[in-house]
C-alpha cells in the first residue's frame, strides 16, 4: 500500500484522508491552521443538499446578475481586479451559462449528490460519529418570491418524482414559522430527505477518529511552502514550514490556496473566491424557527436549524481573496432574514462569519489526477463542499489505488 500526503483540513481533505486509510494506506494530512476546518468549512451553511445541486451559471444569470448589483441588499457583489485569474474565470463562467450546458452539468453533480449521499451514510456507519454533529433529515424548501419563476420550477417538479410544487398555503402547513414572514410567496419546491449538520463539529469528530487510526500521521499548523519532485518531475513529497514530508501518492484539497500551490508546478486550476457569508443565531424558547431547511431563491439565503442555533448563509461577493467582515454586507443580511424569520433566532447575539468557497466556473469540483505525475486533486466544491466531499474523497481515494473511478469522470477531471 502506498503513503499518502493529503493537504488541506477542511471537510475536503479530511474526508479524503478517510476514504484512504479505509483501503489500506498510510496517510500525513498537512494543515497550515493549528486545528482543522478553519476556512470555507468553518461556518458554512450546513445543509447537505444531494438533489438541489444545479450550478450557478444558468441562461438567466448573466441578466439577473445586473439586477443584483444594483440592488443594495442584492446577493451579488463584484469588484473587478486587474488580474488574470479573475477575467479568464469570469469568461469561462458566462460560456457555461446557456441552458443545455447548465443542463448536462446539473446531470453529472445529481448523480454525484446520489453517491455522496450513500457514501456519507457509510462513513457515518464506520467512523461513528453519532448525534455530535447535529444531524438531522428535515428535508429542503425553496421558496420562490416570483409567481413566473415558481411556475417554471414547479413544472419541471412535477415530473421529477422527487421534489414537491407546493402553494404559498402549503409551504406555511409544512414549515409554519413562514406563517411570519413578510415576503409574499409564490410557491416552493419541497424535497424530503434533504439534511443539514454541523460542518465544523463534523471536521473535529472525523479528525479526532483519524487522529486514533495507526496508519494516520497529521501535522497542524505545517504550511506547505512547495512540492519536492523526482529527476523525472514526478511529485514526491511536500515541503514545509516543519520540514520535508514525503509520500508516494500527495493529494491536493486545500481549497483556495490549492490554486496558488499548484501554480507553482505549472498547473492552473480555474478557481475562484466565491465569498459568502453566514450569522450563526441563538435559539430560545420564545423563538420559532424553521424545522425545514429552507432556501430563499431570490435572495440566495439558506436557513438551517442546527442544534440550538439557526445558521444563515448567503452571498456570492466576487471581490478577490477578500475575507474580511464587510459591515455592509452584514447588515444587508441582517434585514433579509428580520423580514423574512423575524421570530427564527436572537440576531441580535448572531455571530458573524465571512469566508472563501474555492468554485469553477462549471460549478463542479476538479477530482483525480493531475498533469504532473504522483500530485492528484480534490478541489473546486465552490458553495457545496459538505455535500460532494465523501463522494469526491471516494472517487479520488478508488484512483489513488489503482481502480476505476465508481463514478464517470466526464466533466470532473482538470
């Protein structure tokens, strides 16, 4: 069996150095954060949503995009740089917005969000993580503001066999803390099955499982600083701000610093700082919030109960490797969900959180092998990290072994 290096400890890389160890390898994770899930896996949004995974570059975004940017509480912000990276990125995202490209890509990531799903229950299965990560299947509302969006939506429902159209009246019978709300509805799509957990709780419950397996080696708060490579190129080992750590097989998953590390062995990865952010709101006895998981589609705001507190996600800010807390922004988010759960949580004690999801223009993350041999990639989950990670750390952890990938590869490679 070979010895891997697995870089990055968010979500991604953890679960990669999972899925490893499990077929027999010895695994080092090398994070530069001293405690893991410190990035895009710290306060996410928390829901785990296998069927509503269509990417954002659509036919109608480019339009409605303009829209945002002129609304002051509107879920897109944009701040142009004069660097390469950002133009090609947004170039490559406008050609995947039309409809039949959005269409086959939302195929392949259903039948990711399938497999995710299944590999998912069996790690849970196998690592036992139990009730410490706040699990819960209340299933997925997304309700629809706009009576013509939610009648284009709620057609394509009603042949899917999975999702449920629901009228205003039903959304309130199925999540009742709507019945508060001050936006007028159109609709919503329902569909069962959907979860939300903690992220971060599952990050620190996986690792302390790895930390106790004999074949893992792990060192935090090492800063890879650059590949060490063989006569003939091949990609041997890591070096770091702790010395040189080797291995036969070095798995990248570092999220937004895989782009930066990569380059560095000639390899661009089209990635991107998607920022969002997200307020983590305690709940009490005079509150009423919502049991469903529930996605606001025009304002791109997603609610989730988790444990007792109400976590709430939002934005998509293109402003560069920016993550600093944007008071604006904050506040901004702040009236959305007052108009819309005014009774859900204590915003007033919410704690703020602003972090980088490292997307493609695509929407699908990069997974396998790389142009350089012995470097292989797990990155580019953009918003759905928590959803597609077991799935990709599996796809990634079959080829490292020398099998087939259980999934096709079409659309997923670099």
């Amino acid at each position: 069996m070979k010895h891997c290096v697995v870089i990055g400890g968010g979500v991604v890389g953890l679960t990669t150095a999972w899925a490893l160890l499990e077929r027999g390898h010895g695994v080092t994770l090398v994070e530069r954060e001293g405690e893991v899930a410190q990035g895009a896996s710290r306060a996410n949004g928390g829901q785990l949503s296998y069927r509503y995974v269509s990417p954002l570059a659509d036919a109608g975004v480019p339009l409605k995009a303009l829209r945002w940017l002129i609304d002051p509480d509107g879920p897109l912000r944009f701040k142009p740089e004069l660097k390469w990276a950002q133009w090609s990125w947004l170039l490559a995202f406008l050609r995947n917005c039309r409809g039949p490209v959005n269409r086959l890509a939302t195929q392949r990531l259903l039948a990711l969000g399938a497999y995710s799903q299944a590999s998912f229950a069996r790690l849970q299965a196998e690592a036992g993580l139990g009730d410490t990560i706040a699990l819960r299947s209340p299933g997925k509302l997304v309700i629809y503001r706009k009576p013509a969006e939610f009648a284009r939506v709620a057609e394509r429902a009603r042949g899917s066999g999975a999702e449920q159209a629901l009228s205003h009246d039903d959304c309130v019978a199925l999540e009742p803390a709507l019945a508060d709300t001050q936006a007028s509805l159109a609709g919503g799509i329902f569909t069962p099955g959907e979860a939300v957990a903690d992220c971060h709780a599952f990050c620190s419950r996986l690792h302390e499982r790895l930390v106790a397996h004999p074949g893992f080696r792990g060192h935090l708060g090492a800063a890879v600083t650059g590949f060490v490579r063989s006569g003939l190129g091949r990609v041997t080992g890591v070096q770091t701000s702790a010395g040189v750590v080797e291995g036969d097989a070095i798995i990248l998953a570092a999220g937004l610093q895989s782009r930066a590390l990569a380059a560095g062995l000639g390899i661009e990865l089209p990635l991107y700082p998607l920022k969002g952010y997200s307020l983590t709101a305690p709940i009490n006895g005079v509150h009423r919030p919502p049991e469903v998981s529930v996605t606001d589609f025009e304002r791109k705001i997603l609610y989730a109960r988790i444990g007792s507190d109400l976590r709430v996600a939002a934005m998509v800010d293109l402003v560069g490797a920016d993550d600093r807390l944007d008071a604006g922004r904050l506040a901004s988010l702040q009236r959305s969900v007052r108009a819309t759960f005014p009774r859900a949580a204590d915003y007033d004690r919410a704690t703020p959180w602003a972090g980088l999801r490292p997307a493609t223009p695509s929407g699908a993350p990069i997974v396998g092998a790389s142009t350089v041999p012995g470097l292989w990639l797990n990155v580019g989950h953009g918003a759905l990290g928590f959803t597609f990670s077991f799935a990709t750390a599996n796809i990634v952890a079959e080829l490292v072994s020398g099998r087939d990938s259980p999934l096709p590869l079409e659309g997923l490679t670099l």
